[in-house]
C-alpha cells in the first residue's frame, strides 16, 4: 500500500541511500513544527533531594500550608500539571514518530511497525544507517 497523502521529503530507502538527507529533512521538520524535543537526547536528570535537604523542604512546606488542605491543594496542582505534561510529551513523541514513520521506505515502516519512541527510532536508524553515504 502507499501512502495516500503527499509527503513533504523523500522518504527514506531501505539501503540507507540518502539517509543524512533524510536526518536534515526530518529534523528540519520536527524544528518547525517544535517537537525537535522528541528525538534529542533527554538532559541529565536533576539532582534528587538528600536525606539532609529533604527535611529542610518538608519543614519548610509545613511553614506555608495557612490552612489544613492547601497541602492536599498543591498536591492535586501538582498532579494535573504533570498529567498536563505527560499528554503534551506523548502527543509529541506521536507527531515525530508519525512524521518519521511516513517518510520511510514500506519494508521499514512495517520492520518499524511497534516503535513508539521516536528518541528509540531515530538512534536505531543511525545505528544502521549512519555510515552509509
């Protein structure tokens, strides 16, 4: 089957052929439309708390609760911000894959079929593909 909708670059060859092409194309892409993100290596992650500095914070939490449930407030703040978060990171990584995805040859998008990270895709790609010129 082929695809139906006019691609925006050539999709990429099962041989590799023009692959450093293709990583211009779809980066070039993925910028424009700012989900670049999906497919960078994640930064480091932040520091987690210490047993020394975690009690400081709790202390410091339990001075600004005014009331009994603004500390149930915040928590419930905080969770809908990092569901909101959560969504907005899958529909990304959706968009880059479905990018990625459409501009590849048919025998790779089916070897490709269940890839659902596009970070994961993008280095299985230039793990067999980045030598080829």
């Amino acid at each position: 089957m082929s695809n139906l909708n006019k691609l925006d670059f050539t999709p990429l060859d099962t041989t590799g052929i023009g692959y450093h092409k293709w990583v211009r194309d779809v980066r070039n892409h993925l910028k424009a439309k700012e989900i670049i993100s999906a497919i960078r290596e994640p930064p480091a992650a932040a520091a987690a708390p210490t047993a020394a500095t975690a009690p400081a914070a709790a202390a410091s939490d339990d001075a600004a609760d005014a009331t009994p449930c603004s500390s149930a407030a915040r928590a419930a703040v905080a969770a809908a911000v990092a569901r909101a978060a959560a969504e907005e990171l899958e529909a990304k990584n959706a968009k880059a894959i479905i990018l990625m995805i459409r501009h590849m040859d048919e025998s790779l998008q089916s070897e490709y079929l269940n890839e659902e990270d596009p970070r994961k895709l993008w280095v299985a790609l230039e793990e067999r593909f980045g030598n080829v010129r």
